[in-house]
C-alpha cells in the first residue's frame, strides 16, 4: 500500500499538491482506495472518501514500527556526480536518522552559501521519497557540513572507516546496547592523514571495511547494510 507523509487534522488527511500527483494521476487511486499516511512519527490507515474535492479520512492507526532502536548518524563527504543522490537514498532505506554530507579536504565537490540550500532541499526530497518507499516512520534529515563540525554531533559509539585501517574489523567493534552510532565515510579521494586523528582525538574508532578498498559509495552502503543486520538481529 503506498505510504505518504502528511499533516492529519481531525482525521483528514492533508496532501501537498505534488502528492495529491502521485496518488491520482501515477498510483491512479478510486474513491475507497486505501493509503497509509505517517503524521508525526504515527501510521494511520486511511481511504479516499470524496475525489472531487479529494477528501481522505484516517480509519484506524496501524501500530507499526520499521525503525531501528538506534539514531544512526551517516557523515558521507561529498562524492562526485549523482553519488551523493544514490547515498541518500540508500543509507533512508537502511535506516539512518541523520545524514550529514561533509566537506573533507579531498573532497572535489564545493558547495558554496548559495547552492547550499537548494541542495539540501534535493536531498530532503530524495530522503523523503526513500523513506515513503520502504515505508518508514521517519524521514532522516539531511544537513551538510564540514569535518571540523563533526565532533558537534552527539553519538555515544563513534566510527571512521579508514583504507589505512588493517586491524580493527569495524562490525566486531559495535555494542547493541548503545542508542546513538555516527559514521563516517571518506570521498573518493579518501581522508588526510590529520583528518583522521582529528576524528580520533574526538573519540572516533577507525576501522576496517575489509581487505579491499571500496569506492566510497559502496563503502557507505555495505557499512550501513552491515550496521542494520547487526542491530537488527535478536
Ligand atoms: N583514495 C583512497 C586510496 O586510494 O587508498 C581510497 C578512498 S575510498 C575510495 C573512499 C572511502 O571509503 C574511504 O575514505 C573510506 O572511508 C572508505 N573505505 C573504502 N575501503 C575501505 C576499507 N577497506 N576499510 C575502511 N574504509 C574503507
């Protein structure tokens, strides 16, 4: 069943214009057509009652969680072309609440004051769709900054995944008892040697995504995909 994030108000369900796009015109809904709709954080099984004006009741709430007992934080610095879109996307899918795109110093990619915003709202809309899709709770939030901010962000367990790290496979080094993880992950460049100990010195573990190096991209993903499994499993 297709899911939307919406506002409800006195059981009626509230769609932007684009949604309302998306249910008519792609998901062709009729009159009695059923959706789930998420309203802050809560799953609400609804139905079409009137298309013209389009009116959609909620019928029940659906006591339902797909989220991970953990606030994962993924800081993936900004990789080339469509990447950072695909990380996005992924990491929503693989339940992350946070996603914070980094400038690092190998980081090709500049993002100026000005792109700033209409870049985070692309990506806010790719979270948004992901999250719709693979029917989530939440919608993670996207923010951008730079690897000086990082240690900013609270996490109790705290991860960089480094292609010079051979020793310290990074699943092994992951307690379920812990309720927040921060991630990070180099661009294609990879990290700067001082950036790593930068990250270290404020409690990061550097570790090990295996014998190979990754593309960045991948390394995100198999991380997360690993992360997910691990904190899923009873
Ligand atoms: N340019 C670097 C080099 O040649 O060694 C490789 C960077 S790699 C393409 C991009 C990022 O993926 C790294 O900065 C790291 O965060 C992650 N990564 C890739 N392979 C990894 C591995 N085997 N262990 C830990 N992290 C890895």
């Amino acid at each position: 069943m297709q899911r939307y994030f919406a506002k409800v108000e006195n059981n009626n369900v509230v769609l932007d214009s684009e949604q309302i796009h998306h249910l008519l015109r792609v998901m062709r809904a009729k009159l009695g057509s059923r959706i789930e709709v998420v309203a802050d954080g809560v799953v609400f099984l609804c139905e079409i009652s009137n298309l013209s004006p389009l009116e959609i009741k909620t019928i029940t709430k659906l006591e339902e969680s797909r989220e991970l007992k953990q606030e994962i934080t993924l800081f993936y610095c900004l990789a080339k072309g469509e990447k950072n879109d695909l990380i996005v996307q992924k990491a929503t899918e693989l339940g992350v609440s946070h996603i914070v795109l980094v400038q690092s110093k190998r980081t090709v990619v500049k993002i100026n004051d000005a792109d700033k915003n209409r870049k985070i709202a692309r990506f806010k809309k790719i979270a948004l769709e992901a999250a719709e899709q693979c029917k989530r709770n939440l919608v993670p939030s996207v923010e951008i900054c730079s690897l000086k901010e990082i240690p900013s962000y609270f996490a109790e367990a705290k991860f960089i995944a480094y292609e010079n790290e051979k020793n310290t496979p990074f699943i092994k080094q992951v307690n379920h008892d812990v309720k927040s993880i921060a991630l990070v992950v180099g661009c294609e460049g990879g990290f700067e040697e001082d950036e790593v100990s930068f990250l270290i010195s404020h409690g990061y573990q550097s570790v090990s995504l295996g014998k190979r190096i990754l593309r960045s991209e991948t390394a995100a993903i198999t991380m997360l995909g690993a992360l997910m499994l691990h904190l899923e499993e009873e």
